[in-house]
C-alpha cells in the first residue's frame, strides 16, 4: 500500500476525521483526552490511531507515562498538491474566464 493510500484510507471514516480536528484544535491530547470527546471505547479509539500514525498524520511522543498525539498536516498537503491543487487551478481559471465572457 502506498502512502497515498494510506492517508486515503485514514481520511475514509469520519471517526478519524474528527480526531484530526480536534488535534487540530489543540495538539498534544492524550488517549484519554480524546476519548472523552469521541463516544467510542478506548480500545476502538486506539485502532483508530494507530491507522492514523500509520498514514503519518498523528505523531505520538511520550511525556512520562503518557503518550502526546500531534497532528501532522505534511501528508495531507502532499495530499493536496498531487491531488487537488494541479486539478483546480487551471481548469478553474478557464471555467471562470469563460462566465466573464458570458
């Protein structure tokens, strides 16, 4: 699987998403942290951080005992140039070009 199909895969359930929002929010929450803003298990709610680590959009550092999640938004601007950015600013330029002639 390649790494586009990673972060794909990780950005899939909705679930995951809002975890990334709320990293995005504020970086550094614990397992626990998480876990009160997301109605899941804890054990579910780990899977799904490990998907996300995997993907490299969270990094995990340890702090003590604990472990501190951290959105890392690399994966998802590579994300966005392979495959959003080169598909919309031509194509969005000529389609607009062509409303001002109209």
């Amino acid at each position: 699987m390649t790494d586009d199909d990673l972060v794909f895969k990780a950005l899939a359930d909705p679930t995951r998403r809002l975890m990334l929002d709320l990293l995005f929010a504020r970086e550094g929450r614990t397992l626990g942290e998480l876990e009160s803003q997301v109605e899941m298990t804890r054990f579910g709610l780990a899977k799904h951080l490990k998907v996300l680590e995997e993907a490299g959009l969270v990094v995990v550092r340890r702090s003590g005992r604990e472990k501190l999640h951290f959105l890392n938004p690399v994966p998802i601007r590579l994300i966005h140039d392979r495959w959003i950015d080169k598909f919309t600013e031509r194509h969005v330029s000529a389609l607009l070009d062509l409303e001002d002639e109209s």
